[in-house]
C-alpha cells in the first residue's frame, strides 16, 4: 500500500446524480448472466467507460475464447473465481476481491471461465482507449486481494482499485486516466470523496443503501446505477441503523473521440472496424496467433 500525502477531503460543488438505472439480468457469453447498466440500449456508452457489468457465472457457463481490440477490460472479483487464458500463452486466476486490468490494445483473443464450484461473481468494465493508444501492445496487470490497497477511517474502508482515497493510492498504471474504488460504509457513516471536476464518474450499488449527492436524495439500493453530473467530489450517507452500504465509485476523463464499436471491437472510424474484422479472418496484424490457438477450457469441452 502507497500512502500519500493527505488531501482535502472537503467536498464543495457536490454532484448530483443526474440519472438512475436499474442493471437487470441478461444472458452473455455462453450461459452466463450478467448485469448491464453502460452499454445497454438506453446507455451505449458513458464516455470512457462502454461496458459495465456485473456478471454471475457458474459451470459449465461461462465466456469462452472470444477477441478483443481497441479497449481495456477490467475485471474485479466479488466472490469465487475466474480462470483467464489468451493466445499469448497468459494464464491466471482472479480470486475474490482480486483484479485484472488488461489492455487488449491491437488484438488478444481470450476466454474467461468460472475456476470454482458454485457461482462466481464480478464486476466487468470495458474503459475506452484514445485513438493514439488502440493498437499498443497487450498488456497485463493483476492484483490479488490482499495485494489491494485499503484503508478505513470514520467508518469508511475504502479498496483502492485505481486512482487514490482517503489518503492511499493503487499502484495500477491506467492508460486513459481512471479512478475505481471500493467502499463500504458502517450505519451511520458518511463519506465525501473529491472526484476531478473534468471527469466522468458513477456509482453502482453493491449492497445495501444509501443516499448520494445530496442528503435530501431518495435512497438507493443494490443494482443500481447513478450516472453523476458536474461538480468536484461526490456526497454519500449511509443512513441505516443496522446494515452496511456497498458501492463502487468510478471515474475517467472523457475522451471525446468519436466511437465506433462492432461487439468486442471498439475503434473510431468503421473503416478502422473493417480491418479489424479483415485482421482477425486472416490472422494479422495482431492476431497472428489466432491461427492455431485455443482455450484449454475450450479443448477440454
């Protein structure tokens, strides 16, 4: 854990929340459900973020070999575990409360399978790269729990993913600037998180409920999401006398890139998605070892 030198944590132009979903069930992958608020027909995207999610998967379901391109995918386990393999020869397991920031940069092709009985649960984002970082080499960063930088003061534990809190930073590099944080506040508690003012940032709800924005907000409960609007930090109580509030808090700056996304591939022109297609079909550019390559998940099915 990197400490850093304390911040103001005073929040002066709090933002409101300026829309609200709920994230209702869907089928993805093969068996799987998921969860999705950004990326839906009523959000296709919230500039950086295209996807989130929160999916629940159980055996033999689950995201077999599958490409990407253009984006980073996030991922952060809330109970069980998933195993991840790609044409790169990568292989690894996210535990609960464990992490995977994998920038698929100019191509990977991968698959993502449950690696315990029972239902394995977690949050996937899909962050949006600039037009200058799409086609960089793939790249990996992976955290167990325990590896994660937390922190509780006042009644607030805070899990910095990325970015900083209450004083802590996370030691994973983001490509487009982005901050994912993890709270959890006692009954009772209350919590102002400065977030910067040029960003995009919104909460999803987790467990329990809470009130964000501002104190005269309705409550809000779990699998929701609140799309926040301007301001310089975000506002939250937990007003329960006897139950915990969950969240996840995240943040990025906007891009303001034009997007243009087939499926798995998110690029800015559609030429750039045509020979993205032509890439994969003729194993190029990236996708060289698609050729030959497949999932031991997939092998053993």
């Amino acid at each position: 854990m990197e400490e850093t030198e304390e911040r103001s944590t005073i929040v002066n132009d709090p933002r409101p929340v300026v829309r609200k979903f709920q994230a209702r069930p869907q089928r993805e992958g093969v068996g799987a459900v998921v969860r999705r608020s950004i990326g839906r027909f009523e959000l296709k995207y919230f500039d950086p973020f295209l996807v989130l999610d929160e999916f629940s998967v159980s055996a033999p379901a689950g995201f077999p070999d599958h490409p990407h391109r253009g984006f980073e995918t996030v991922t952060y386990m809330l109970q069980g575990s998933v195993t991840h393999e790609d044409f790169e020869g990568h292989k690894g397991t996210i535990d609960a409360g464990g992490l995977q920031w994998m920038t698929a940069g100019r191509g990977i092709v991968h698959s993502e399978m449950p690696a315990a009985s029972g239902v394995q649960i977690g949050l996937q984002i899909w962050v949006n790269l600039s037009s200058k970082h799409k086609m960089i080499e793939p790249r990996y960063q992976e955290m167990q729990s325990k590896d994660i930088a937390e922190i509780e003061k006042n009644g607030v534990k805070v899990r910095v993913i990325a970015g900083e809190a209450l004083g802590i930073k996370s030691p994973i590099q983001t490509i487009t600037p982005t901050m994912f944080l993890d709270f959890t506040l006692k009954p009772g508690a209350k919590l102002q998180q400065p977030v910067p003012k040029s960003w995009n940032s919104f909460v999803y709800v987790l467990e329990g409920q809470g009130i964000f924005g501002h104190s005269s907000s309705s409550p809000t409960s779990s699998h929701h999401l609140l799309l926040l609007g301007l301001g310089d930090g975000l506002l939250v109580w937990n007003k329960s006398s006897t139950k915990a509030l969950r969240f996840v808090l995240v943040g990025g700056k906007p891009l303001d890139e034009p997007v243009v996304q087939f499926g798995p591939f998110v690029m800015n022109t559609q030429d750039e998605i045509d020979q993205t297609i032509e890439d994969l079909e003729n194993c190029v550019n990236g996708f060289e070892r698609a050729k030959y390559w497949q999932s031991q998940a997939n092998i053993d099915t």
